[in-house]
C-alpha cells in the first residue's frame, strides 16, 4: 500500500525538532506540507480536523499535517488573524508565524536541518527569542514564553531582553484581557507541570503580565511578613518558595496550584496590622474561589486549593491540637472517604512548611503524625453496625465515638512519652 505521503513535501516542524536537538524524548510529531491542497489531502486519505486552518490527520500514524499557511492580523486578541494555506505559501513563510526560534526550525525527509532564524544557535545559547516583530499580535504568546521558560530554567535558558521588551508592550497594549479564562487556565495548567513552574510566574512580573493575568498573586509583592517565620521576606516570595518546594516534593499539578495559592488572603490584611496576619487563610479561601471561578480551574484543583488555604495554619500546630480538633480536620480534609486527597494535602502543607528561610527540605513530623492519627481511625472495628439496629445518625455518631477514642489513646501515648 502506497503511503499517502508520497510526492508530498512534508517537513518535520516545531517542538520535535526542538527536543530532537535537546537529546530530549520526542513527543508528538507535527508535520507541514507545502503545496498541496486540501482536496489533494483528503484524497490521499487524510482526515481533516482543523476547524480554523487546514490540519489533517496521517490515515496510518494518525500524527497532524498541516498546509503549510500565512496569518494576517485582522482583529483584537489570540484569535483575530486572518489564515491563507494557499499552494504557494512557503516552508519559511510558514516558520515566521511561529513564537520562538527554538519552536521555527524543521526537518527535511533526509534529516536536515532546516532553520531560518537561528533557533539551534538560540537553542545552544540557552535563548528564548521572539522569531519577528508579528510576535505582539498574539497575545498568548506572553503565556507561552513564560510556560517555556518554566520549561527550560533548569537548563539555564532565559528570554531574550528584546523578547521580554515585546511582552512589555503586549501587556500595556490591553490585549491580555482578550484571552480567554479556558486559554489562561490551560496555559498554567502546563506551566505547574514543567520543572520550574515558578519561572512561569517570575516571567510574567518581569513582562508587567501578572497584575493582568493573576492579579490575586502579584498582590502579595512587598507584603511584609513575620520575620521569625518568614525569613524569605515578603509573601511573593514566600509564595514562589513554596511553589519551588511543591515541585521538588510532588508530580501533581493540583499539589503545585494549592501551594501558589495558598496565602492569597495574607494580601487583603489590613497595612497596619503586618506583619501579622490573623486570619488570612479564611480571607483566602473567598480569593482562591473567585479565582477558580474567573479562570473555570477544575473543581479537584480548587478543593484541594481551598483545603490547604483554609486548614494549613491549624495543620503546622497539629502538635498543639485536642482528639476532637484532629477529627474535626480529619472529617472536613473528607480522609476516610478519599484518603488520597489527605496526602495531597498534606504534601502542600509540608510545601508550605518548606518553602520559607533558605528553602532547605527539612523534615515536617507534623506530616506522620496526622498520618499516625489517620491510621488509628481508620482502622476502629465498625464491623457489628452492619447489622446494627440504630439509625443513621446513631450510626454515625458511634463511628465519631470509636474513631475519637483512637485518636484519643495516640494522643494520650504522646503526652506520656513527653
């Protein structure tokens, strides 16, 4: 069977060859053909998918085929642009539209290397840098470059200064406020995932984007703080440490969000009261929720969010804490049912713990012994309810009785020990 690329001009483009270059595990493979047609491609056998421009998918590999295309900027925002995917539309033509040099660079049937701005020199420079001055008619590509830089940080890259000048004039232009909370959100999402996820967020202060994109967040730079306890300095920072100590402790995004959102409140405490900041966790929990709301962040993100801002201050004096507040918390952190959401918890509350003074992992005793607490109740003998004559309500409260003396007898053994 003939493959349906043959006599296509079809180049290996963007994030392949990128990884390819960096000795990094290629992801998904995108491909762009030059002079063809969409009718020569549904012919072929390809299967049309694009709604916006011509993208088709292999029959066989089923990887994305794209008509090599021009954009011409017609409207506000990320989806004001006009596309052309006529036969004669070149290969660079289509590379220019890209955001990066590192992203504009293809792969010919042969191997070689195709890069008409300099991406690999970019590439080993450690640069990220806008292809062309077409770069401030998108915005989303101030999202982008700072979910790239997340990216590669740890590699040492950073954005060009003309390319972070661009962003400046991206975020003073207004058209941030084009893009969609869908777009925005999904955006972040990626960035929590990458292996500096903080980057995302200190590339957005310095392009003048974070008051616009999370103004919550740019809200705590110069709240000052305790200094026994925050060290670090002010709540931003503090915020960006415990993001730091999130990544290096858990894969989990939602883990990653709860710890960047966890102090919102400390920003809405009266000036006068700093360093102190009484009651910032409930003040937080109304801020976390309109944000989730405002970017429609999905509900197992903001529950473990609002968990960790409204509990993590009673969960650092775990310690101090009667049998009755443990269950307490035990039975609003929803443990019994969903055990692991409690370690997802208590994975940001250690994050939070961390990320503070010169950021070291230490150890967080706290973590087992809400663990050991946990254990206890959930191991009660409940077995002879089944059967049980009483109620629901009667049930529950024998439940709460036997679990309350477990966590009783581990407290009690502690107090002794001490």
């Amino acid at each position: 069977m003939a493959d349906p690329c043959d006599f296509l001009e079809c180049y290996l483009v963007g994030g392949a060859v990128r990884d390819a270059l960096l000795n990094e595990a290629a992801g998904d493979r995108d491909w762009v053909v030059i002079g063809s047609s969409p009718e020569d491609m549904l012919e072929r056998g390809f299967r049309a998918v694009g709604k916006d421009f011509p993208v088709f998918l292999h029959p066989v590999s089923g990887e994305e085929y794209a008509l090599a295309r021009r954009e011409r900027k017609t409207g506000p925002g990320y989806t004001g642009f006009a596309t052309e995917s006529g036969s004669d539309v070149t290969l660079e033509e289509d590379l220019s539209r890209r955001d990066l040099t590192v992203n504009a660079m293809a792969q010919d049937a042969d191997g070689g290397l195709i890069d008409p701005f300099g991406g690999a020199q970019d590439l080993n420079n450690g640069i990220l840098r806008h292809v062309s001055d077409a770069f401030v008619e998108d915005p989303l590509r101030v999202l982008r470059v700072a979910r790239f830089a997340a990216r590669y940080a740890g590699r040492g890259f950073a954005v060009a200064p003309e390319t972070v000048d661009l962003m400046r004039r991206i975020s003073a232009s207004g058209e941030l406020a084009s893009l969609v909370p869908e777009r925005v959100w999904q955006e972040t999402c990626r960035a929590l995932g990458e292996a500096n996820p903080s980057e995302f967020i200190r590339v957005l202060q310095r392009c003048d984007a974070l008051d616009i994109i999370f103004p919550e967040i740019a809200a705590l730079q110069g709240v000052l703080q305790n200094v026994e306890h925050h060290p670090e300095g002010d709540a931003f920072l503090h915020t960006l440490m415990a993001l730091d100590a999130a990544t290096k402790i858990s894969q989990q995004k939602e883990v990653r969000f709860a710890a960047l959102v966890h102090d919102l409140g400390k920003a809405k405490t009266p000036q006068n009261e700093w360093p102190r900041h009484i009651k910032h966790e409930h003040r937080g929990v109304t801020i976390v929720n309109a944000l989730c709301d405002r970017l429609r962040v999905p509900s197992d993100y903001r529950e473990l969010a609002v968990l960790v801002t409204r509990e993590h201050l009673l969960m650092h004096r775990l310690a101090e804490l009667r049998p009755e507040t443990v269950l307490k918390l035990l039975n609003r952190l929803d443990g019994f049912r969903r055990s692991e959401r409690l370690d997802s918890f208590l994975t940001a509350c250690r994050a939070d713990a961390t990320g503070r003074g010169d950021g070291t992992l230490g150890d967080y005793p706290q973590q087992p012994l809400l663990e050991k607490y946990f254990a206890a109740a959930k191991a009660v003998d409940l077995s002879d309810l089944a059967d049980s004559p009483h109620d629901g309500r009667a049930r529950k409260k024998i439940v709460e009785e036997r679990r309350l003396d477990a966590i009783s007898e581990i407290h009690q053994n502690r107090e002794t020990a001490c």
